[in-house]
C-alpha cells in the first residue's frame, strides 16, 4: 500500500486496501460452495482482517480528511516498510 502511495494516489491505496478484504472474502465464499446460507463463516484466521484493515485506513499514512502533516505521513510510511 505505501508503494502504491507512491505510484498513484493516496485514495487508491486506500481503495486496494478495502479490494483486497472484498476479493478474499469472495474467494472463500466461492471455496464454500456446499454451504448454501447467506451467512459468511470466516474461518479464525480471516475473521479479523477487516478490523486489521480498518485500523490501518485509520493510521496516520493511510488517513484522509484531517489535517495531517506531510512529514508525519511520511514518517509512517517509512515505519510501515520497515
């Protein structure tokens, strides 16, 4: 996501953030095709990757809207690839 930052817009790494949460959960509906509910029964290891990729939509390189300074953007983004 930081490297799309750089390649494009901050919207659009935002955008691929929410994409790959959908493209996932999609593919694992699609894995589950004996179970005929709506409901989708995440397993325990991908049950909590929106909240992850909420959290970070809201961390300091990744939020929009605010007042944020560059340099504080950047410093996270920084961090992030470290």
């Amino acid at each position: 996501a930081v490297d799309r930052c750089h390649q494009s817009s901050l919207s659009d790494a935002r955008e691929a953030f929410v994409n790959v949460v959908a493209d996932m959960l999609s593919a694992f509906k699609l894995t589950q095709s004996y179970n005929s509910s709506t409901s989708l029964m995440a397993p325990g290891s991908l049950k909590l990757l929106p909240l992850y990729i909420l959290a970070l939509l809201k961390y300091v390189a990744f939020r929009t809207g605010q007042s944020t300074r560059l340099d504080d953007r950047v410093f996270a983004m920084c961090q992030m690839k470290s």
